[in-house]
C-alpha cells in the first residue's frame, strides 16, 4: 500500500522543509509527501516551492483560502483519489521533527497485519526531546470537559507503554489512517477549522465500526505550545472551546452544547481579565455561541 504524508503549511516553509528533508531521509519506499499550502504569503510559498522542486515525490498544492487543518488534509485527499482506490493517509503537523526514521514502516506494517484497525498513532515526544506527549485522548463528553487536566495526565499510556493499546481517540499531531476509512467516515468536519477535529473523526470511525490503536513507537517530536500557553485568551483558547462546544452540540445533544458555552462564557471571564488579547471576550462568546 503506497504511503502518503500529509502537511498542512501556512506561512512556515522552513519548518515543512525540514521536515520533508527528515521523512525523506527515512528512504521508506512508495511514499509521497503532499504539502497543502493554506493560502500563505506569497514569499512563503515560494520559497516551499523552490526549496522542495528536487524531489519528485513531494507535492506542494496551493489553495486560494486558509480553511484550517481538516479543509487542508482533505484537499489532499481528494488530490491522491484521483489516482489512488486506497493508501495510508500519515498526517502529521509542520511543527515537528522525525526522531525515529523507521515509525513510517511500523505503523503502516501493523496496518497490513490488522485489516480491522483503521488508524493508527504513535508516541510523540514535546519539544523538550524527553517529555511524552498525550497521544491517547478522552472522547468529548460534557464529564470529560471538567475532568480533562486528571484524565489528561492519567491517562498518559503512552509513555510507559509496551503493546499496542485499542483506545477511543488519538492526538491529531501524527497518526496514520486508511484512506478508504477516512472517506467513509467523511473526513474532516471542516468547520472546526483547528483543533478537536480529530475527535470528530476518530468518533466517526468508531461509529462505522473501525478500530483506533496506540502504538509504542517513537515517531517525531513536536514543537507546539506548552497546555499553559494555550489556556492564555487567544485564537488558540477560542477554537478550543468553539470547537468542544460544537462537538456537543453534533455528536450528543443541543442542551450539552448550550451548557459547555454558557460555562466557558462564564469561566473565560477572570483569563480576559488577567491576560489582555488581541481577541475580546465579546468576540470570543460570539464565536462560542454561534456553533451551540
């Protein structure tokens, strides 16, 4: 089965090059590599496209809006259908570097070997090279919400783990799917436009009988944001709740949702008050409320 690595670019052509170099200096055979460019400067994009032109199996598709992460993945998805009834769908974010040059070969190998299994994820370490992040992650449940930073840490499997875990959901920042699968599910909801979309899809491929794994396989490490970073008011804090709450409102009922954003509208008040945001509470319980 040919392997296609997904990224999603937008206005960081020198982290996706290295990148690509890291996953091409893997030599992992019938892979391909797409960069979805999210509508980035035009220097940006230029300078992604100079700089990966000398390998013929990378391909940087240009898109004429930024729609988010799911939007990009599923442009690329339709890009490989146009020549590709299946593959294994690796996605992962531009913010990492490979650690492991063989995690390619052991995800997609334990998907030859477990036809039930649709996606697959594998130990991911913080930008500190020696933290695990969470990739094992609780399905959105209104209990779950108020229960995260104990379920978060507790549910930490992954870094001590020694076999492949059947689990509910996976981190969205490297997994590995089965194309047909991901299509059957419906791909990304793309009104999330980031965050907790891959809770949306990993519930879909449950939901049409697909198996989800954790393996212990180190893979790359991720240079994103620190949990206290992302609890400050800004875009990320707004899609993070936005997206819970519409999350709620699709997959269990219309009350859950209009309680998680009447929570939030009240609990976002005293991080305005200490943090001053590009982002004001008004607009941030406008765009909370609009997906309730």
């Amino acid at each position: 089965m040919n392997i296609y690595t997904i990224i999603v670019h937008y206005n960081t052509p020198e982290e996706v090059v290295l990148l690509t170099e890291d996953l091409i200096n893997a030599g992992v055979p019938n892979h391909h590599i797409i960069i979805v460019d999210n509508l980035s400067e035009e220097t940006a994009l230029h300078l992604l496209q100079n700089r990966l032109a000398k390998w013929e199996q990378v391909y940087v598709l240009p898109q004429q809006k930024n729609g988010g992460f799911g939007y990009g993945v599923n442009r690329a998805v339709e890009f490989i259908s146009t020549s590709e009834q299946d593959a294994y769908m690796h996605v992962v974010n531009s913010d990492a570097r490979v650690n492991n040059l063989n995690y390619l070969i052991e995800l997609s190998t334990y998907l030859d070997n477990h036809p039930s299994v649709v996606m697959v994820g594998p130990r991911v370490l913080e930008k500190d090279g020696t933290t695990v992040q969470n990739t094992i992650l609780p399905i959105t449940t209104v209990s779950n919400v108020f229960s995260f930073r104990k379920k978060y840490s507790c549910i930490n499997h992954s870094a001590n783990a020694n076999n492949p875990i059947a689990v509910d959901c996976l981190n969205g920042v490297c997994f590995m799917v089965r194309m047909s699968a991901f299509k059957r599910a419906g791909g990304f909801d793309e009104q999330y436009f980031m965050y907790n979309e891959e809770q949306d899809l990993c519930f879909n491929l449950k939901k049409s009988g697909g198996q989800i794994y954790f393996l212990p396989v180190d893979s790359i490490v991720h240079d994103g944001g620190s949990l206290l970073e992302q609890e400050k008011p800004d875009w990320r804090f707004l899609y993070k709740r936005r997206n819970i709450v519409l999350f709620l409102r699709k997959h269990h009922s219309r009350m859950a949702s209009i309680f998680m954003a009447f929570v939030f509208a009240v609990s976002s008040i005293p991080k305005f008050l200490r943090h001053p945001s590009s982002i004001t509470w008004f607009s941030f319980i406008k765009a909370v409320w609009s997906v309730a």
